[in-house]
C-alpha cells in the first residue's frame, strides 16, 4: 500500500472516530475502525475515477453517510 493510501487511510479513521464522538456512540476497537476506514478509503477511490471528483470530498460524503 503507498504512502498516501495510509494517509487517507489514517485521515478517515480519525473522522470516523470524531463522528462517532459526535454522534455520542460507541468508538468500535482499532480493527474495526481500521476495516472501515479502509473501505471508504476503496469505495472513495472507485467513485474519484468514475467521477473524477476529490478523493478527500468523497470520503467526507461517505462518512457523513454512515451517520445516517
């Protein structure tokens, strides 16, 4: 995995994280956390190329989606 596939990686487990304090639920452990993070991180990159839209903007909306 490249060194910024972690990052985004890294960046959509710590706002997961702050939504889940957001939200006032319970924090999953750091597996599940990093599962997550990782398949927005994939279903984020899937639709950049389709979309051809920002990654970053992407996984915001994902995330935002799972508050829902």
């Amino acid at each position: 995995m490249g060194f910024i596939r972690q990052q985004e990686e890294k960046l959509a487990v710590r706002f997961l994280s702050w939504q889940y304090e957001k939200l006032k639920k319970p924090i999953p452990d750091e597996a599940e956390l990093t599962n997550q993070a990782a398949k927005i991180v994939e279903e984020a990159h899937r639709i950049a190329h389709e979309r051809g839209r920002n990654v970053l903007s992407i996984i915001k909306d994902l995330i935002a989606d799972i508050k829902k």
